[in-house]
C-alpha cells in the first residue's frame, strides 16, 4: 500500500499548493494531517522548498510542519533536525482484512456525517475551539462512510471509512469516555468493514494509545509501518 498517498487522499486538505513535486497543505489549522508538507521525491532545490513551506505556513500564521512517511525524501529527517524541527505524534499504520465478525451493537451508518457524529467525534478528538467548520469540510471532502453506536439520540462511539479502490481507510475512531470498555468501537470497526465491500483495510493510531492498538491487534490489524511529524 502507498499509505501517503492513501492518508492524503483520504483527509483532504482543502487547499493545496504544489512546489518542486511537494504538497503543501492547509485546512485552517485543523490536525496535521491536513496541514503539513507531503514530501515526496527530491525537489531540485531541497533549501529552497523547505524555505518555500515554511514562508507558506508563516503566511498563514502556522508552524511549519513536515509530514515523514514511508515515502518521504530519503535523508529528510536529519535535515529537519539540524533546522531545529522536532519529531511530533509517531504514528503507527496498521492493515487487516474486511472479513470479520458481525458488530455485537446496533450501527447506524451514513454517507454523510450528521450533527451528532460530528458532535461527538469533535468532543474527543477536537482540538481546536472553532476549528470545526474546517474538520467537517475535511471529512466530507472525499465519500465516506459515517458509522456510530446510538443511544438515546447520542453518537456515543464513532467511525470513518473511506472507500479508496479494494482498500478502506478507516478514520475518526473515538468513543465518549462514559461509554468505554463496552465494545462499541469495535462494533463500530466492525460495520464500516462489513458496509464497505472491500479486501483490506488501514488505519493509523498513535503510538502512545497501546489500548486502541490492542482493539485493532483483537480484529485482525497488523503493523506495517508507520510515519511522524517534524515541527518547528
């Protein structure tokens, strides 16, 4: 799998500048993900584009960020560092089968993220005060599909998935806090799987969250790889 490629198709930054055959990208500050440097092959002027991205997100009044994975520039990283960037969030990628067992929960799935799947994927994974506007035009920027665990008209756990060819990237897995260890994100991986028609799948997850890397080692998920960021 190209997961680069995959990751920046799959959480579309909605503005995007192409400089030397690098990404910069820019989604009003929501995540990294969508706000960063994709950079892959080698531009002619390597100094120059790295000038080039951080006078791009000077301009808009963000910190200068490089996404580094799998496919980025070789020697790359040493670079950032003697820049003065910092690693930020290692991620680890992870791929597993669609076949799996039925959702032990009843899973409301949608194409279209409706207010409480927003609200309730917001309230633990957002981070940012206004930010989102810029979330939600992120998730919708690609078809998808919008899975959650109700209960009494709340979106109490939350997922996404994104068809891209014979593989599903899932995203935005996040259960409230008060309704944890009760398996409803694994019913909800579980029906976005089954609802998606593909063969395979890919998540990512931070490698700091070992309980959310159980849950996906427990449905089949390997690890095969994995990317970070260089802040600065």
């Amino acid at each position: 799998m190209d997961f680069d490629l995959l990751v920046h198709e799959a959480w579309p930054a909605y503005e995007r500048v192409d400089h030397d055959g690098w990404v910069l990208r820019y989604a009003g500050g929501v995540t990294k993900r969508a706000n960063s440097v994709l950079p892959l092959g080698r531009p002619a002027d390597l100094t120059g584009a790295i000038e080039a991205a951080e006078a791009f997100y000077a301009g808009k009044g963000e910190r200068s960020v490089f996404s580094v994975g799998p496919g980025a520039l070789a020697g790359l990283d040493d670079v950032l560092d003697a820049r003065g960037y910092e690693v930020v969030d290692p991620t680890v990628l992870m791929v597993g089968s669609c076949d799996v067992a039925p959702a032990g929960h009843a899973v409301r799935v949608e194409r279209s993220p409706w207010p409480a799947w927003m609200e309730s994927w917001w309230a633990v994974d957002g981070r940012y005060d206004d930010g989102m506007p810029a979330a939600e035009q992120i998730c919708t920027g690609v078809p998808a599909l919008y899975a959650a665990v109700e209960e009494d008209g709340r979106a109490v756990a939350v997922g996404r998935g994104v068809p891209q060819g014979d593989t599903l990237g899932i995203y935005c897995m996040a259960t409230l806090p008060e309704a944890r260890r009760r398996g409803l994100a694994r019913s909800v991986l579980r029906e976005l799987l089954r609802r998606s028609g593909a063969r395979s799948a890919y998540l990512s997850v931070t490698g700091r969250n070992a309980a959310a890397q159980g849950l996906y080692r427990s449905e089949g998920f390997e690890a095969r790889g994995g990317y970070h960021y260089r802040a600065r």
